[in-house]
C-alpha cells in the first residue's frame, strides 16, 4: 500500500484522515451487507446442526427399534443357582422344569507314585493314547521316559485334547492325564506296546495301559455324560453346556438337583422393551419441541421469529415424520395391532407431541407380540406354513407377492444295489471304504468284522463314518438307511446341487455283497421358482429374487418342503421405526435434502468470503487512487501557494516603494 503519511502538507485539506474516511464510506455499506448475510447464513447453519443433531439421536432409538430382537427381550431365571442359562431372540417363552441326576465329567486317570518326576523312567516302547475318536502315537524312548518327559510328549501333541501334569501327592510324583472334553464319547484309552515284550504287565512302559484288556492306571474321575429329567423326559447329553435343547436357549448345568426340580422361566421383558419405545418418544418430541422453535412466528416482534420460519426443508421433515406416525401399516391391515394407536402411541393434537400409554403398550405386547413386532420393524410373514420368511434388502418393498414353486430342494444320494435283508458278514474282502460327502472325501473308513443283520449293519456302518475325523471336522453328514427294496442308501443332510455322496474306494467284494461301487451317487438340486412372477434364483432350499426394478427384490425364502406349484404369499412388512430409519438416512445421507441445504449455506458463506476479499481490492483500489490526486492536487495547491507567496511579496515590495 503506498504511503500517504505526507499527504495535505501542501494544503492542509487533502489530509489522509479525509482519505480514511472516504474509503469508509465506500466500504461500510458493502460490508454491513455482508455481515448481515453471514450472520443470517451461520444462524441457519447452526440451526441446521441442531437439526441433524436431532435427526441423528432420535435415529439410533429407531434403528434399535428397527431390529425384532428389540421388541421381544427375553429373560431366563431359574429357582435353583446350579442351573442356570441365556436365552436368543429365537427362544420361546415358557415354563419348564429341569432336575439333573448327574454332572458331564472329563475323564482323568493317573500313575502310582513314583519317588522322582525327573529320573525314574517308566520303560520304552510306544503308547497309543485315545480320546474319543482322536489318537496319537508317541513314542517312548530314553529322552522322554520319566514322569515330566512323558507330560511333555502328550502336551506336544495337537490332534488331541487330551492334558497330562505331573503332581507332588506329598508322597512323591504322579502323572495326570486328563481328557479336556466330558462325556462318555470323550474318555481315555492307553494302549501301550512295550519294548519287555508284555503289553499288559504293571511293569516297564505297560503300567500306562488303561483299556478293556489292562486298567494299570487309576481312574481318578470317570467319564460321565451329564444326565437330567427335562419336564419329565430323561435326557443324556456329553457336556453341561446344552444349547441344543431349546431353540435359541442355552442351559449351564454347575451341581445337581435330584429329588428337587428346578422351575426354569423364560420369559418376555415388556418392561424393557416399553423403555425402548419410551427412548424413541421422547427423542422425537426432542425433535418436535426443536422444530416449532425453529419456525415459530412473533407476532409481537416478527423480526424475532425462528430462523428457519417458512423453510421448506422443514416444513418436510415436520410433514413427513407426522405421515409415518398415522395410519395403518400395509400388511397389518387385518392383523390385531395395525397403528400405533393400537399400542398407546397418540398425539397431542395442540402441540403435536407423541403420548405414550405405558400399560396399553405392554398389554398388546403380551397379547398379540408378532403384530406388536411387525408395527415397529421389518418383518416376512408367509401364507404356507413350509415356506419361510429368510431376509430381504433395502430394494425390498412393503406388500404381498405371489410364491411359486416349480421344483423342490433334494438331497445327494448314494443308493445301493444288493439286498441285505438276509444279514452280511464283514471281513476283510469288503470293510473298508472311502465316501466323499459335499466335496469332502473321508479317511478310510473300516467296519467291524462279524455277521450283522440288515438293521445291525445300517447301524455299524453310520458310526463309522460319524467318527470320521475328515467329515466330521467339514461338517458333512449323511444318513444311512434303507430303501424299500432293503438296499442301503447314503444320503446327505445338506440340500442342494452341493449336495452330493460319492463312493471313491471300496473293498474287493464290496460292491457284490453290500452292493456299493466307487461311483458318483445321484447330486441333490436346488430349489426353483418364481417371487412376484419373476423367476429366483435356487441354492438349496433357499429361493432368493434378484430382478432389480422389481418392488419383490431382494426377498429370500426357504422352501421346507410341500409340493410344486402356487404356494401362496409371501408379505413384506416395514414398520415404524424401520421407516423413521430410512426417512433420516434420507435426509441426512450424501444427497439428503439436509445435506443439501447445509451444503448450499456453506457454499454461501464461501461466496461472502469470496466479497470480502473483492471489496478489499476494491477499497485498496480507492485509497490508492485517492492517494495519487490528493497528492497531485496537493502539489498543484502547494505550487499555488508558492506563487502566490512571491506574487504577495512583490506586490508588498512596489507598495513599500511606493510609499517613499
């Protein structure tokens, strides 16, 4: 900026003050124009904030809401402490009684004492340990015959859950071997091929044996199954962990109760359920209370009303959030709750806050809980009792679309070709075999020899292959059975075009006598039909709609059974607070109408910083330009006054001459 300090020397009129001035005067009009519009534009802005500040909190009670789960919250009690168990949304309630006979125990047995841990050696050979069906050879030798070395070998060994200590009885040494898994199924055997030549003596390595032929170890705790009366029916199970007895409830058993049952309940929590619900209101009339600030009118001083009075984004989310609370759900149109009014939800018609009937609520809860769920969340409900609701997507549209079936799910297969009704005797020439179950082939599968009957044989043989390490670790299962012509079948549990049962190896004389070959067997197929009168596609049973465009898209079904053709409707439900989820992600998405207009004032504040900056240049331009006539001038006048001085003088000279 070029310097002016010596401006109005020459006059003493064309001062930088009167400069200043004149660039105020230029600048102040633009300037109070601009900082009414930024004050205004940042006031909306703020507004704005608190709106999406809103919008976000009353969201999250919706979004919880929005899942099923959260409006069926069940609790688990039992009258005895040494039972006890959680419960999953897919738990029913009810009242059960549970008495417990005996705990699952893991299995441990253990040495004679030995005087030291470290040098006393207990021979060599091998010692083949078992638990369950998992075994190891370990072979003893003299790096790890003593107590502490042997604990060591076991210990290293991965493929079985099986633990050995070795403990100080306060006697001496003794070593512990303990299966890490309870139940029958999981208890130990050692089987010992001693160097001595005796495998069943108690000495050298064949003190460790413990099986049907030598028990030279102590069975300190025996292999137990856990075994209970359920509501009166006997029941044995491997561990005290249950969670295949209820759907969705899992059961802790810690002591045992004989001759006092416990009284198990499962039950719904209305009361908590009723706090989530309440949550949701509350942060909605937040919302509400938030709005009518916003946009009320002063009738006493209008310049005083709500920053966002007559906005048009407002006046949407205010018209749209009242919509979604009126009105009956499409779908529950005949069902026992169809609107929130049903559940105690009303509004107050002068300021337009929700009202919350507590009790109501809990009551239609109780009575009619599907509905309840249905009215606040996304829910499937289908006409045909073997066809169910899986999922949709965010595609998936509110209303009923037409089932059709036109081919069931199977199950891959393997059907033999010999009659075994009379009996089968298995030996060498036909008990083994490898099958490949869903793309897993199994280890070699060997049965016991000796003369079964046909029922006997059926029952050999699944155990066999349910002991496979290969399927079992997979997850592949198959059952075997037989067919009406006493032919053994193998058939998958899986449903498919996955589904497959193939033999790869067989004995010599299996295929004549148990009529099975190392061929492929027959592959399952996957559902098909149609959702909405648009082909879907199959896998399993589960029949899925991928048309986009289509309202149905999305929506997957499993088809459990029945036959082909029409199989009714399948309606889709979008509740309450799963609407109120959607309608806000909405407006405060990417392309939301409150992102937008948040954008657009951002955007106008930019501008005014933008005019800011131009109406500095242009004020700079000003003083500048001001600054070269003002000196100019200054020097045109500072000229003058010279001329005039020495005009003055001269003029003062002649009259003083004249006087003489």
């Amino acid at each position: 900026m070029a310097s002016i300090s010596s401006v109005g020397i020459g006059s003493g009129v064309l001062t930088s003050e009167l400069i200043d001035k004149l660039t105020s005067a230029e600048r102040a009009p633009a300037e109070a124009r601009l900082n009414a519009k930024e004050e205004e534009v940042s006031a909306k802005l703020s507004a704005y904030g608190q709106l999406r500040s809103a919008i976000t909190d009353l969201r999250l009670p919706a979004r919880t809401l929005g899942n099923p789960a959260a409006l069926r919250e069940l609790t688990f009690s039992s009258s005895n402490a040494s039972i006890s168990g959680t419960v999953g949304s897919s738990s029913q309630p009810g009242t059960y009684s549970l008495e417990v006979s005996k705990l699952a125990q893991a299995h441990t047995v253990s040495t004679g004492t030995f005087a030291d841990k470290d040098t006393t050696t207990l021979g060599t050979g091998t010692l083949t340990l078992q638990a369950g069906t998992a075994s190891v050879n370990i072979t003893v030798d003299g790096t790890n015959n003593t107590l502490e070395g042997l604990a060591a070998s076991i210990n290293a060994e991965s493929s079985i859950d099986v633990t050995a200590s070795v403990i100080n009885n306060g006697s001496g040494f003794q070593l512990v071997i303990n299966s890490n898994q309870t139940g029958v199924d999981n208890a130990l055997t050692l089987t010992v091929n001693d160097s001595d030549g005796n495998h069943l003596d108690t000495s050298g390595l064949s003190q460790l044996a413990f099986n049907g032929s030598a028990n030279n170890l102590t069975e300190s705790v025996i292999a137990q199954d856990a075994t209970f009366d359920f509501n009166g029916i006997p029941i044995t199970r491997s561990s005290n962990t249950i969670d295949d007895l209820l759907t969705g409830t899992t059961f802790e058993l810690s002591g045992t109760n004989a001759g006092s049952p416990a009284t198990i309940k499962i039950e719904e929590d209305s009361e908590k359920v009723a706090d989530r619900v309440e949550e949701f209101i509350e942060k909605f009339n937040e919302l509400k209370t938030l709005v009518t600030e916003l946009t009320e009118y002063n009738t006493n001083d209008p310049s005083a009303s709500g920053i966002l009075l007559g906005d048009s984004t407002v006046r949407l989310i205010s018209s749209q959030t009242r919509n979604l609370l009126s009105g009956v759900i499409p779908g529950l149109e005949n069902a026992n709750v169809r609107s929130l009014v049903d559940v105690g939800v009303s509004t107050n018609k002068d300021t337009g806050e929700i009202l919350f009937d507590r009790s109501t609520f809990i009551d239609a809860l109780k009575d009619h809980t599907d509905d309840v769920v249905a009215l606040f969340s996304d829910q499937g409900r289908t006409s045909d009792s073997q066809v169910d609701f899986v999922s949709k997507t965010f595609d998936s549209q509110p209303g009923s679309y037409a089932v059709n079936i036109t081919q069931l799910a199977t199950h891959g297969a393997f059907s033999g070709t010999v009659d075994v009704s009379a009996g089968v005797t298995i030996d060498a020439n036909n008990d083994t075999f490898r099958i490949s179950v869903d793309g897993t082939e199994s280890s070699d599968i060997v049965l016991t020899a000796g003369a079964y009957t046909s029922a006997d044989l059926v029952t050999e043989i699944q155990a066999q292959i349910d002991a496979d390490t290969n399927l079992k670790n997979a997850g592949a299962q198959i059952v075997v059975g037989l067919d009406g012509s006493n032919q053994l079948t193998f058939t998958s549990t899986s449903f498919g075009s996955a589904s497959k049962v193939d033999f790869t190896s067989v004995s010599a004389n299996s295929l004549a006598q148990l009529g099975i070959d190392a061929i492929a067997g027959t592959d399952g197929l996957d559902v098909a039909g149609t959702i909405n009168g648009q082909t879907a596609t199959g896998v399993g049973q589960q029949l899925s709609l991928n048309k986009e465009g289509d309202d149905a898209n999305g929506i997957s079904l499993s088809i459990t059974g029945g036959t082909t053709g029409n199989r009714g409707t399948v309606t889709v439900i979008k509740g309450v607070a799963d609407r109120f989820v959607d309608l806000f992600t909405g407006m405060i998405g990417v392309d939301g109408s409150l992102t937008s207009r948040t954008d657009g004032l951002s955007a106008q504040l930019l501008e005014i910083d933008k005019e800011r900056s131009s109406l500095d240049l242009r004020v700079e331009s000003l003083r500048e330009r001001l600054v070269k006539q003002f000196t100019s001038a200054d020097i045109r006048i500072n000229r003058l006054n010279s001329t005039m001085d020495f005009i003055s003088a001269q003029l003062a000279s002649l009259s003083g001459s004249s006087d003489k």
